[in-house]
DNA sequence: GATGAATGAGCGTTCATTCAT
DNA sequence: AATGAATGAACGCTCATTCAT
C-alpha cells in the first residue's frame, strides 16, 4: 500500500483559485451556482457576468475567487477528480485480490453519481454530467502544455496511474497499462455521452452494461 | 460485401454551408485556410475576421458560404471522416479474412496522415491534427441532438457502423460491438492527443504502437 | 373646373426608379411584393435582401428598378397619393354644391379601401395600411428639403391643395384653409394608426365614425 | 380639480432604462449629447457608437443606461411629454372657466418651446425638435402593441386625457372629445413640421398663427 | 436586362476585465 | 472583502451596394 488518500478534504491546486472559495459564503455560492449554471448552459454560455445574476452579486467580485471561467472549470474537475479517487482508494483499500480491484474501480467509474452529503455546496450528479460535456474541453486547448507544468491536471493523471498500477498487478507483462488505463477512463466517459446523444453506435444504455463492457474489455485485454 | 463507396468526390451534408466551397474559388481558399488557421490558433480563437483577413477577403464573403464557425468546423470534420471512410472502405476492399480487415482499419485509423493529392486545398495532415484537438467540440455543445437529426453527424456514425461489422464478422456473439468500435475510434484519437501532450499516462509514443495497442485490445476482446 | 385627373395611369415622379417597374414582369413583382413584405415587417426591418428570397431573384436585380429602399417606399405612397387623388376627383367631377363635395372628399380619405382591380400587381388595401404606418417616415428624414425641391411629394401636396380649393369654396374668408385641409388629410390616417394601437384615445372605432368627425369637424370649423 | 402633479422630477417609466440616467454624471451626459445628436443627424443615423465617441465613452457604457436606442427614444419623449404635462398642470391650475383653460393648454401645445433651467442637462428647445421629427417613429413599430402595454406611452396618453377633459367641461355632448383631443396634439406637431419643410400646404408660419388655427378650430367644434 | 458573387462598412451587443470606492 | 461602474476590444452578423458576367 503506497500512497494514501492526500486529499480527504478534497484538496485542489491552489494556483487555479486567486481565493479559496471554500473559506467563505460567497465563494461556496460561485461553487454551487456555477455547476448549476454551466450543467445548465454549457461552458461556452456561461459567464461570470450570468453567475453574477444568478448569485445576486457583481461579476467583480467572482474575480476575486477566479482569474477567468476557464480555471473555474479547471478547479470543478480537479474538484470532481479529487472525489472520486477518493472514492477509488477508499473503496479498493485492503482488497488483496487484483481482479477484485479492477472490478470495483471499473464500478467507482461507471456507477451512477449519487448526492455526497459531505459536501453541501456541491452537486456531484450535476458535476459528473459537466464532466461527460466539458472535461476534454479543459484540456483540448492551446495553453494545455503549460497548464500541464502548473499542474492543473495531476490529479487526473494521478487517477489514471493508480488504475494502470491494478493493470499492472494483473499482468506485469502486459505492455500497454497507461494506454489501456487512460483508454477505459475515457470510454466510462464517452460511452456515458454516447448513451443519451449517440445510441446507435453504442451498446451500453445502462451504466450495468457500460460496467460490464469495460470489465470483459480489461480483463479479456490482460489475459496471458 | 454491401454498400460501396458513396463518396467518391467526398461529399458533406449540403446543409452545412450555404454555399457549397467546393464550387468557387474563394470556397476552395477558405477551406484550406480555414483549416490552416484554426490548426494554428485553435477553434475557439478562430473567428471569420481573422480567416477574412488571412484570404485578404471581407468576412462578409465567407458568410456566403458558412452560417458560423461552429457549421465550418462541422463541414471540415465530416469532409475528414468522409475522406477516412473512403480509405477503410478502399483498403478492406475485396478483403476476405475478418482479421486481416480489422488490422487494415485499425491501421487506417491510426496511421500518420500522408496528404492525398486528389484533394488540392485540403491539408490532410492538418485536418487530422484539428479532429484530434477539436472534433469533440463539435459534438459536445447544448445543439448536439439538433444537429444529430440534421444529419450532421451521420458519416461519423456510418464508419462506427462498419467497424462494427467488421468486429461482428469475427464475433457475432460479442455482446457489445458498437461500444468496442466506438471506443476504439475514439482511442485512436484520443492515445494522439496524449501521446503530445500528456505522455505520461500513454504507453503510445508512436503510431505504431497505437496500432498495436489497439489491434491487441480489440482481438483479445473478441477471443471466445 | 380646372385641372382634370392628369395621372390616369397612375403615374409616379420618374426620378423615385431607375427603370420604371410598370414595364416588366420582374417590376410589377417587385412592387406588389414589396407591398406585402413592408406589410408584414415594417420598413425598418424591409431589405432588398429579403425581398430577393421572396421573389426568387438577386437582390442586385431589384437595384435596377430602384435605388434604394427609401426610393421604393417613396414611389409606392406617391403610387398611392396618386390613386386617391384619382378617386377625389372621380368622385367630386360635377358637383356643384361645395359642402357635397367636402363630404365626398372626407369619404374617399376615410372610407375602407377595397381593391381596385385595375391594378392588378397592388394590393390597395396592403397598402392603405403602409400608408398608416410609414407614410409619415418618408418625409420625417433629413433629405426632405432636397426630396422635396426633386417633386417627390409633389402629389401629396396636390391632394392637399385640392383639398383646400374645396375648403375656400365653403368659406373664402376662412384664414387657414391649407392648414385645414392637411390637418384633416393627417388625422384621417392617425385615427386610424389609433383605432388599431391606441383605442383609448380615439372615438373612432370604424371608419364611419371617423368620417363623421372629420365632417363635422370641418364644417363647423368653417362656419361663419 | 382632480389629480395634481404626479411628475414634479419628471419622471419616466422605469423600464425604459437599464439605469437611471438621472443618477450619475455619465448618464446625464449621454442623455445631453443624445439629444444634441439625435437633433443634429436623426434617429435613423444615431447610434450609440457615435454617441461614444461624442462623450468620450465607450458605448458598451451606454448600454449599462439603455437597452438600445429606439429605448433611449423613448425615454427622451416619455421625459418630453411629462415635462408638458407639467407645464399644461402649472398653466391650468386654479383656472375655472373651460374656455380660458382651452386656450392655455393649446398654448402650452403650441408656444415656442424655451429652455427650462431646472433642468441643466436637457435642452428643451433641441427635444421639441426632436418630438417633431421623431415621435411618431417611437411608436410606428411593430412592437407597438407590446410597447404599449408596457406602458411605454402612459404619459402621452394621460396628457390627451386632460386635454379631452377640458373638451368635455366645454361640450359635454360633443361625441368625439378624445379624437378631437388627439388631433389637436398632432396637429400642433404636424403643422410645426409643415411650417419648416412643407409652407406651401400650411398658414401657420408662426407658433401664434398655429395657436389661432387650433384655438379656433377647437372652439368651433365644439360650439353647439 | 438580369443575375450571382463579393465586399466594405458598421451595427448592436457581449465579454472579460479593471478601477474606484 | 465585496461591489458598482466603466470600459476596450472584439464578436457575429447584416446591410446596402458594386462588379463581372
């Protein structure tokens, strides 16, 4: 057991926030409305000057907490990322069985969201839907290199070590465990959009077959 | 083996432009600068003035031929997967082994892009690194299911289709064929993206590798 | 009796067109869908742009008959002007008795227009209902002086001063004949604009009882 | 003697602005310098880019005070309509013969407009120019109805009122006093606009002679 | 004579952001 | 710390018009 949980209180890199939105009123109230308002609009829509209205506050002072709505949407998947590998660590912990691993990071990323009463602020079912629509935004960018070194995405890229690093228990041999990790996290979520705008070039209309899908794909995928 | 080539002169759904670019001179010198400009600054920096003031025309003008950026991009991706589709089709073409089928696609979708001279105006090699950067922008907006009903994005999904055929002539019992090509379709693309910008969670640092890593999880998935 | 009817064809200040639109297919289309775009939009909203889509024609091609908008709303009031200048002196031809006359002259300004079948390409009644709601924002520019000095009104201010010949047959003495008789002329179209958008400011709710307000109005006014 | 004064700072339907003019020193510069440039180049010319560069703005300012111009329009002749209605009040008050009240009102209608000290950033004399010119384009739109409602022209509407009360004081069985009430109003518009542009179909080439014409117009009326 | 293509100019608006309080 | 006001810049688009055929 390496590395364990760093960030219990879901902690995000602090360059993305001018001002930590958790250490006020204001700043839980841009956290909560923007994941209501962008789930709503989409991020292309959305503008400070919109959350402005919609919190009753000038778009100044969402300044304060945000450089600009692009760290805003960096600091809500960071958020988001941050959640559920919490969710893989805890939920994986003191499982000795690779396999049985496997199985139940496949199921922390395809099970359907549920409300986390630990977080009043933030909307988790809204949130995971921002992040079927707007993830590859946050990275499909000119400035993503750079954002790359400041670290805006290490969490993600954590994630995805920590499921390569199951592949690799199953088999050590296997050649491609990033490419096979980074593939099935992305699947979880493109299937996911297929499923409610795509369906015909998808089978999985449930996140059950979405689940089962990438479980037969993996394991069949590291058989010796 | 069924429907053959349809678009030899790589047709796009007319309703994307109001004018077809193909048509005119100006058409032509759109498109290719088009796709030399948003290849260099990216959708969301590309506007109709810039491209206006790079062909040394009035943006005005090129409103003749496309309602907005966003249809642009559209009629770029679909003339790209247009253009893919005619080189599966052509490559598979008279092919009688299953497998050798599925490695000629996957070899199509994962191979550098060389430029086809048939096409003057059109840089291949452009176009292939904007659907990497920019292809999920087109889908992923709040116009996605509109648009899906135009028609927009029905060349896609036909080469999804066929991959799918292809992955059922080796395993007609395979439970989820249409998710295991979309996937992989998507894969391909995405193993790109990662293998510039985040390579440390890809194990694809060539496309020979992608190929391998996809020809390996797409076969042994299908194994009985 | 003095002047006779010198338009019996209608005619219009032939410096409002560049080719007068009565001599071709493509003219009278113009005019009578022009009479019916203007209808439904307004003239701020009417383009020659729009007027093309409606009768399948470039927009280029509606230049060759008139200059501009302006110039195209000019000829159909004075179109207009000059139709119910015909009908004032239709009507009035041969009366003796100055207050019938008056009475004529109030009822061919108030009576509901009804389609005049001679023309067959103008809908009079469309265009009644320009004339209530864009008449006056064809002189309400700053180019009216010079407009004016051209003879573009010129048919407007005949109506009126016919109308004033009538008023001074009733009363020579009365001091504001011309006055009278554009005062009348106006408020036969602003009741109306009323009775449509401000009903509770206007008495007249038909067009009965707005001839009968201007008829008394008028000869009360000229009673000695 | 029924209601007083409801307007002493003049005021104007609050959904005619974003922001209240009146309440910053911007703001009653864009409503001095539009009135200075809708007086100089017309409504249709006037836009808030050049009202901008008038006030040393940027027009994005202007937008914080009004939705766009035909708004701004509105504003200036709800301001005008109650700044008359102020004066026809003062001038009438206390008044117990109809006929003398008759007669002040018009003169209110018809008096050459002078500057108001009271309030420094309106020229009074520039608006009544304006009223000439542009009023009637305020309210023939197609959204007149709607605006209407709003109560966009509640103040104009409310000064005919008075007007038509005073008609009814006179002649109580007159059967037209509110469309002889709104005629009279256009008509000491309508006659100002002829006076300068169109002599030759007016008498009134003085705001007394108007005066006289309407006064003696009114009168006879409603003499019975 | 009629048309299709092209265009310059500018409109109305929004955006992201800064400044002053 | 939070806000209201102001602003420069640019966006997306339409308009009236001209040119070449």
């Amino acid at each position: 057991m390496k590395r364990l949980l760093s960030n219990i209180k879901i902690q995000v890199n602090e360059n993305l926030y001018n001002k930590d939105p958790e250490t006020s009123d204001l700043g839980k109230k841009i956290i909560q409305n923007s994941i209501e308002l962008i789930h709503e609009i989409g991020i292309e829509s959305f503008t400070f000057k919109k959350l402005g209205v919609k919190i009753q506050s000038n778009e100044s002072s969402i300044y304060r907490y945000f450089e600009n709505k692009h760290k805003l949407l960096l600091y809500l998947t960071s958020w988001y990322w941050s959640w559920i590998e919490y969710q893989l660590v805890f939920n994986t912990f003191n499982l000795s069985n690779p396999t049985d691993k496997i199985e139940r990071a496949i199921q922390v990323f395809t099970q359907p969201v549920s409300e986390d009463s630990s977080y009043e602020h933030i909307n988790e079912v809204l949130l995971n839907e921002i992040i079927i629509n707007e993830f590859s935004k946050s990275y499909l960018t000119k400035e993503v290199d750079h954002e790359n070194k400041e670290g805006y995405f290490s969490v993600f890229k954590r994630l995805i070590t920590r499921l390569q690093e199951m592949i690799v228990e199953i088999n050590p041999e296997y050649s491609y465990p990033y490419s096979l990790a980074s593939t099935v996290l992305e699947a979880s979520i493109y299937q996911s959009f297929l499923k409610d705008h795509f369906p015909s070039i998808t089978d999985c209309s449930s996140s059950e077959q979405t689940k089962n899908f990438l479980l037969h794909l993996i394991t069949n995928t590291l058989k010796k």
